[in-house]
C-alpha cells in the first residue's frame, strides 16, 4: 500500500488501542473483544507488522467465540481471511474462511456483513480463475445492499461485477454494471470507487471487439479516461489490486497496440488535466 493508505491504518490503530484501554478499564469484555479485532485489521496491509496481525486477529476470534458472539465472529474471520490472503498460499483455506463468515453472519440474521463476505469471497474466487462464480457472488452482495440501501456497497458490487464481466468478454453486462456503478458512486461520493467504475468503463471501450481503427474515437477515449484515472488514484493515495491491475495490463496493452506507445501516452496525458465531470461524460459514452 502507499504511504497514505498506511498512515490511515496507523491511525486506526491507535484508535483501537485507546478503545481497549477504555474497555480494559471498565471490564467490557465485547468492547475488548471488539477493540483487539480492529487493531489487528488496521495491521493486515502493514508487512513490518503482519504476524502481529494475525495475532491479534486469531486473539479476538478467540475472545468473540468465548463470549458467544457469532456477528462479530463472523466478522473476524473474514478479516482473518484477508490476513491468510496476504500471507498464505493456501487458497482453500482462506476461501473456507470467506464461505463460512457469510454462514455465521446470514445465520446470525447480519444480511449485511453476509453480503460484505460474499464479496470478499467473489474477489478471491476471480483471483483464483473462477470469475463465473465470482459474477454469482457479488450478484448477490448487489442485491442485498441494493435491498439495504447501502449506496456505497452498491458501488463496490457493481465495480467488481463490471470487471469480472470485462475479463469473461461481456462487454454490454459490463457497459450496464459500469453505468450503473458510476451513478451510484458519484451520488455516494465514492472517490475510489469512481475512479474504478472510470476504468472499467475505459476497459470496455479498449477492449471489446468493434472494428476500431487507430483514430477512433472510442479507443482514443479509453486512453484519456486511463490518464485520468492514474491521476486520480495519485491523488487518492490508492493503488490497483489484483482484480483491477489484471484489467489496466490488458488495455494499456490493447491501447498500445492500436494507438502506438508515443500517441498512447499523449493521450493518457490528455486525460490527466480531465476533472471528474469531464471523465465522468466520456465514460458514459461507452
């Protein structure tokens, strides 16, 4: 992660560990329990402090089984999914994590973290070259939140659904989701988000089969909407994962091709002195 990213997880840290002081003080054994998860998730993209993640991690999970606290159980484990992700190459056992934080929170009647998992699942199941399943899973993520009203986790399903759909060549799925996706974050003000649902729109315009030619306008487009998009995670102190890094390869490659590397950086350069409404209209002419 970059260095801001990090500086906001220091700075969750610390909070936590004020949280369990407090907690320690008045002897709340939830709000302890509570407090040790979230200072061992604001540690998980830290690589100095890792394995005290985990830790810290596998301490609350012990601690909110005790206590019989199947939500917040749930929500550890999925927590302690994305630790192993990091850090394990053992695939199946971070996915029996995902999977069985959705069943502990659905079961404790907690829809929301249940489709919270459910993303997380679909991620690593595109990950892992299952991006069938992973379309299945964030389907479901959508609709709960949609049902919940939760702007902002609609945004993420819906960039997550518009890339699995790139990567499977279903352009006119992914044009849909993408639109959709950009209306919502933008309302939600969603900055990270935007930036995404920007480039996944920027991907269909790259990459779906249309009989460009190198001056057309649409790859031309693609190219000003990644210029653009770099700058914006700049500004955002955000870098691409796997799902959204695998898809930048793919166009800039692609754009490459057709446009040639110096006009292809033009372009990009083009796009950087975009502002948002601006990025925002020519995505919405894919």
């Amino acid at each position: 992660m970059l260095n801001g990213v990090l500086t906001q997880r220091k700075a969750s840290y610390v909070a936590a560990e004020r949280a369990l002081n407090h907690f320690r003080a008045i002897g709340d054994t939830l709000g302890i329990a509570e407090a040790q998860s979230w200072r061992g998730s604001a540690l998980i993209f830290d690589p100095e402090r890792s394995d005290e993640a985990g830790a810290l991690l596998r301490e609350a999970l012990a601690q909110a089984q005790t206590l019989g606290l199947p939500k917040l159980k749930a929500g550890i484990l999925g927590q302690l999914a994305s630790w192993e992700g990091m850090n394990s190459n053992d695939i199946g056992a971070t996915r029996a994590r995902y999977s069985e934080a959705m069943a502990l929170a659905r079961s404790a009647g907690d829809e929301r973290s249940a489709a919270v998992q459910a993303g997380n699942l679909a991620e690593d199941e595109f990950k892992t070259g299952d991006p069938e399943t992973a379309v299945r899973l964030a389907g479901d993520m959508l609709e709960t939140h949609r049902e919940l009203k939760a702007p902002r986790h609609m945004a993420v399903a819906l960039s997550n659904l518009a890339a699995y759909f790139v990567a499977l060549e279903r352009y006119d799925e992914a044009r849909v989701r993408g639109r959709e996706g950009l209306a919502v974050s933008r309302d939600a003000q969603a900055g990270v988000w935007t930036a995404f649902l920007l480039q996944h729109l920027a991907a269909v315009a790259a990459l779906e089969p249309a009989g460009n030619s190198p001056a057309d306008d649409t790859w031309r487009r693609a190219a000003r909407l990644m210029g653009y998009v770099d700058k914006r995670l700049g500004e955002l102190e955000v870098i691409r994962e796997y799902t959204e890094q695998q898809e930048y390869d793919k166009m800039t490659l692609a754009l490459r091709e057709a446009l040639g590397a110096g006009e292809l950086a033009r372009l990009m350069q083009e796009g950087v002195g975009w502002n948002e409404d601006q990025a925002y209209a020519e995505a919405m002419l894919v």
